[in-house]
C-alpha cells in the first residue's frame, strides 16, 4: 500500500499507509520491539492526529511498564 506519511513519537516510529478499504487509513507503530498496527478513518486522522498520538505514546509507555513489573 501507499505510504501517506511516517514519523516519529519518541521511540516510536510511525507509519500511515492506504488501506484495502476505502476512506481508510492503517496506523503502523514499532518501537524496536513492540509492534501495533489500527486502521482509522481519513477524517480522524486529519481532526484528531494529536490525540491519536497521545494514545500511542501513552499505550507504548504503559507497555514497557508493565514489561518492567513483570
């Protein structure tokens, strides 16, 4: 699929590619060990990319806590 843009959070690095559907987008997240991937509407992508990327951040911190406990 296409690439529509990459960036990084931190140590996150993120991918947004074209998706099979259509008006869809995927979300592609590596840290170097923990890998996620979500699709998202174009319009929530382009309306709430920051909260988007506060629930990225804040998912991949609580990952490597709860890696920290155990």
């Amino acid at each position: 699929m296409k690439e529509i843009d990459s960036y990084k959070l931190g140590k996150v690095q993120v991918t947004i590619t074209e998706s099979e559907k259509p008006n869809k987008l995927t979300v592609s997240c590596f840290d170097g060990e923990y890998r996620s991937e979500f699709t998202v509407s174009e319009y929530e992508f382009k309306n709430y990319r920051r909260l988007m990327n506060q629930r990225i951040t804040q998912a991949y911190k609580n990952a490597g806590e709860e890696e920290d406990k155990n």
